[in-house]
C-alpha cells in the first residue's frame, strides 16, 4: 500500500497516486492515521511518500530508506587517492562496466560509478520492487554536496529484477564486473 506524510501536499499526494498506479499497488489516503494502523491494513508492506524522502515500512517493523551509507566517507577516500579495497579487488578502471547484482542502498555501486567515471557504466540489480524505487529515487535526489560524488549516483541505472534471471539473458563477455555482495542473515 503506498500513502503519503502525515501533513501532505499536493506534491505528495500526486507522487503517491501516480506511484501506486505505476506500481499497480493501492493508493490510501493518510488522514494523519498513524503507520502503524496502516500497517495492519496493508497486504504487504507500506511505503510512505515524503517531501524529502520515500519510507518503506515492513509487516516485520522494518523502516527503510535511502542513505548513502558508508559510500560517502569511502568516496571522501577514494577522491583523496586512497586505495578502496572493492575497487582494488574489482580491479575497475575507467571505461569499465560493473554489474551489481545484490544492489540494496548501493553503496558498492557509488563507489563503482566514481571509479568508470562518465565513460564507464553501473547498473544495480534490485529484486524486491519497492527497494528498487526508493533506491533509484534516492540516487537521483539525494544532496550528498561533493559534485563528484552527486553525478556518479545519478549515473547508476538501477534495475527491479532478480540477479539469476538477468544473469541468463546478460550476453557472454558484456560486464567487465559482475558483483556480488548478499545480507547476511545473521551477524557475523
């Protein structure tokens, strides 16, 4: 089910409904309900559409959205000339195409990006739909205040679909990188 903030406006109403309709997922009117009795209502999931960001809230009591996460501080690295274990392990230069299959917020992927630069090209593979679009959406809008770093995420071409079906279509020798990096379900 997709609603909007507490106190919406016009924008957010619009983008909710326009979302629910591109998603085929049911619109539901907020009327300052709280999450939570939302939640119950819903079949799934909830994603709640903000001024500044999309929230995706789970049936487990999961709250998601997108931040760059730990890709700000190792982009700071990176344009420093400091060496960045992926990038050094992945071996990606300039030009490369990198392929991550295990997207989630895309913080492998941002690093990716600032290293094949503008000739190079990252694609994130998202299975779960909704963490697709708030990924995708967050990439786009996110103000990170580094130029560098903001145009390498809005060059990501994020992808709702699952890695072994891609994978079978993908032609032989067409990524340079294809990457891996799955959530662990239990600490390590």
């Amino acid at each position: 089910m997709i609603t909007t903030s507490y106190r919406p406006s016009e924008y957010t109403i619009h983008t909710a409904q326009s979302l629910s309709v591109r998603l085929g997922d049911t619109y539901c009117s907020r009327n300052k309900q709280p999450i939570e009795k939302m939640l119950e209502r819903a079949a799934s999931d909830l994603l709640v559409i903000g001024k500044e960001r999309f929230e995706l809230y789970t049936k487990q009591g999961e709250k998601f959205f997108f931040h760059p996460n730990t890709a700000m501080f190792r982009a700071k690295r990176f344009l420093r000339g400091e060496a960045e274990p992926l990038l050094k392990a992945a071996g990606l230069r300039e030009g490369d195409s990198f392929l991550d299959c295990t997207l989630g917020l895309a913080s492998d992927a941002i690093l990716a990006s600032l290293a094949v630069g503008k000739s190079g090209q990252v694609i994130g593979l998202e299975k779960n739909k909704l963490v697709s679009l708030l990924v995708e959406t967050g990439l786009q809008t996110w103000e990170t205040g580094m130029e560098q770093l903001q145009t390498a995420m809005k060059r990501i071409q994020v992808k709702h679909a699952d890695c072994a079906d891609y994978l079978r279509e993908l032609p032989d020798s067409s990524v340079d990188v294809i990457y891996f990096d799955p959530m662990f379900h239990e600490p390590v």
